[in-house]
C-alpha cells in the first residue's frame, strides 16, 4: 500500500486553476444560484445551465481539444463541480454525468471513429448524455446485471431495464451496459452508445426523489433495440472493466458533489449566524468549526484522488476514500446547518433545507458507504 508521502502529487492550485475555479465560481453564484430554488421546486431539468455550460466548453473539459473540448484534467472537474454543487446539486450531477461519466469512457475508451461521432455532440450539448449501468435487481452487484445483447448481422440486439438513470428523461445519448450471458457475470458484460431516437428504446416515468429533485431520473427499456458494430465502447467482454474504471472517477466526482453540499452549508450558516447574532453561543462557533474541518478534509481527500487520476496512477483506494467520507461529511454539514438555522432551516425556500434533501444521495448512488468501505477494506487487507 502506498503511503501518502510516497505518493508525490501536488494538492495546491497553479494560476491556471485559480483563475479557473473564480471563473466557475462567478458563473455559478450569477447564473446557477439565483434558479436552483425554482427547479428545484419545480423539478425542472437545468437544460438552460448545461448549454450555458456547453458554450463555455464547460461540458467538455477532459475533452481533447481536437474534438471540441479544453483537453484539461480530472481535477479541473473537481474545481468546477465543487463551485457548481454548492449552490445547485441537481445542476451539478446532471452535469457530472455528461461530461465525466459518459465522456470520460468515450475518450479512455472510445474507437477514433467513436469519439469523432459523439465527442463534439456531447461537448456541444446536441445530446445530453446517460450512464445506464444499474438495473431493477442490481444496484451495488452491477456485475450481475441481466440486460442481454445478441450478436447479429451488422451489430448487436439489446434487450432489459435499466433502472434510477440519471438524466434519463432528458437525455438524447446512452451509454449501456449489457451482458452476452449473465451466467458470464462481469466477463460477459459490454458497453454500446445508443442514440436515443433508435428504435426499441424507450423512457420510463420521471421519479420523485427526496433530493436533487431538479436533476431527472428515470428507468430506461430497451425491446430489440439494434446498436450497429462500430457503437460498440472498447472490445466486446470488456464492459465492465470500463464500468468500474469510470466509477473510480465518478466516485470523484460525487465525493466533490458532496464537498460542495458541505461548503454551501458551512456558508449559509455562516451568514445566517453573524445576521442573527447567534455568533456568541459557543455551541454555534463549535458547529461552524466542525463543519470547517469536514470541508477541508474533504477537499484534501478529493484533490488526491484527483491528481492521482490526472498523473495515470492508480486512485480506486483514494477515490472511495474520498467519496466515503466527503458524502458522510455532506450529510453531517447538513444537519448542524439545519439545526442553526432553527425554524428557518426547515421550510422551503431555504438553502439548508435544499441541500440536507440533496445531501443524503451522496451516500447512495455511485456505491453505497458501505460498498466504499468494501473497496477500502480491501486495500488495508492486501
Ligand atoms: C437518484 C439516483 C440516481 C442514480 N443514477 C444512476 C445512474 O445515472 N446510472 C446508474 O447506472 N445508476 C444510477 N443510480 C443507481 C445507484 O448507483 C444505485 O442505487 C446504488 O448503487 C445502490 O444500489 P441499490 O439501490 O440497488 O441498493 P442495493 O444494492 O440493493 O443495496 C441495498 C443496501 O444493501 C447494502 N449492500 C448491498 N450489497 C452489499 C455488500 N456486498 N456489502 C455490504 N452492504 C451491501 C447497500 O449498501 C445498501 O445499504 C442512481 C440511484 C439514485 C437513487
């Protein structure tokens, strides 16, 4: 196991990425801020942030520049998904899914022609991208998954569920996960792009959530839908080593969603405080610490992995431990904000009310707490 010493990887910021992080930062507090009460309220996709986004090249920021994007780094997502999550979660993991689930894949992975097919689509937003890898029965056992594909003449035939995808209802590109033969387990799974016109596929309900209520979700059926060859993400087989290659990063990127939820609370219970006067209670002062300290922490765990994932060095340890405690230090924040704030923190309208909604699905989607600690565990035990 690596020390922390021994891993060499740079935690403070180069110009470039200050003034990147105050740019995202002004765009998130002008532009995304003042309407997530609204969609949230409505649960209203945030169609107008993402192609704001797109305009920027925000929606392709790992993008190589030579298909539409800023050819930057994994820890320039983190910068912009902190400043973007903590003022609108839902913005934040509809963005999130888009530019590093399914275009991160695409770039690692992707045939030349593949990229050259959807990269510029999705950095453009023309098409709002899906993850679709949990099914009805397999939620934390992906690898068990049961949505089947056949091999025909020109390519393949899927057919099965997929189930709680985010963007889903709103997306126009799916990345897939289906198995030749569940008896196969996590050898027999593959991963096409399917555009979402093809016929055979088709979107369930829109679900009601407790948090991220702006952000959509949704089940995904696919009857006979035919995928042609050159769809196909990376060899046949190989589908699941790219599933879980891509989680290593997503749980990054969740792990930064949650760091954002937590430094949106500590901000508003900051200001809430000194209005108030409520700065003189030393329970209040001890609180506000405490949620200071989970923040940099969270930071400090993220920006490892980050780097790590940059510098194409090992990072599934690093990116769970992030995820794990960033998304139990989200759910903490959230609680002591609404526990300051008092009455006020409980009705609607308030951001700390917002975001503890928000907060509790840090700990569930991109592998439970207790599936992090599991890959944590296993680490330790090697
Ligand atoms: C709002 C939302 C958005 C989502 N977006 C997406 C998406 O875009 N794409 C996608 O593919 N999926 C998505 N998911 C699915 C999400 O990743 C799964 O819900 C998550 O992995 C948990 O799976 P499950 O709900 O089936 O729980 P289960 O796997 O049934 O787990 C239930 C409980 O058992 C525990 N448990 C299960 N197995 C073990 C074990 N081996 N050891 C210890 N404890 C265990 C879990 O920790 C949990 O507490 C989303 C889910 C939600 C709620």
């Amino acid at each position: 196991m690596l020390k922390t010493e021994e891993m060499g990887v740079r935690l403070d910021l180069s110009e470039a990425e200050q003034a990147f992080q105050a740019a995202v930062r002004e765009y998130a507090d002008e532009f995304v801020a003042p309407r997530a009460a609204e969609l949230d309220s409505l649960k209203r996709f945030p169609i107008d942030a993402m192609r704001e986004m797109a305009a920027k090249g925000w929606l392709a920021i790992i993008t190589p520049e030579q298909y539409s994007g800023l050819g930057l780094g994994h820890f320039d997502l983190v910068l912009l998904g902190e400043e973007l999550n903590r003022v609108c979660p839902s913005t934040g993991v509809s963005w999130s899914v888009h530019s590093s689930l399914v275009t991160s894949p695409l770039i690692t992975f992707g045939s030349e022609a593949l990229k050259e097919k959807y990269l510029p689509v999705l950095a453009r937003c023309e098409r709002v991208g899906a993850y679709c890898l949990s099914e009805p029965d397999y939620g934390s056992d992906a690898g068990g998954l049961q949505c089947r594909y056949q091999e025909v003449e020109g390519g393949y035939r899927l057919k099965g569920t997929k189930a709680w995808i985010t963007n889903g209802p709103d997306a126009q590109l799916f990345l897939v996960f289906a198995t030749k033969d569940p008896a196969m387990r996590t050898k027999g799974i593959s991963a096409f792009f399917i555009d979402g016109e093809t016929e055979g596929l088709s979107i369930g309900k829109k679900e009601t959530k407790l948090g991220i209520r702006a952000s959509s979700t949704s089940q995904i059926f696919l009857d006979d839908v035919f995928v042609p060859t050159e769809n196909l993400l990376g060899e046949e087989g190989r589908g699941f080593h790219i599933a879980m290659h891509t989680l290593d990063g997503g749980r990054v990127g969740i792990g930064t969603q949650a760091l954002g939820i937590a430094r949106g609370c500590l901000e508003a219970t900051r200001a809430h405080v000194l209005e108030n006067g409520l700065d003189k209670h030393q329970s209040v002062q001890f609180g506000l610490a405490d949620m200071a300290v989970q923040c940099d922490a969270a930071r400090l765990l993220i920006y490892r992995a980050a780097r790590l994932k940059d510098l194409g060095r090992p990072h599934s340890r690093e990116a769970s431990m992030a995820k794990l405690f960033a998304s139990e230090a989200a759910n903490a924040a959230a609680r002591r904000a609404v526990e300051i704030f008092g009455n006020e923190g409980i009705f609607e309208g308030s951001i700390v009310e917002r975001l503890f909604r928000d907060a509790k699905i840090t700990e569930i989607y991109e592998g439970t707490s207790e599936i992090q600690r599991l890959v944590i565990s296993r680490f330790v035990l090697k």
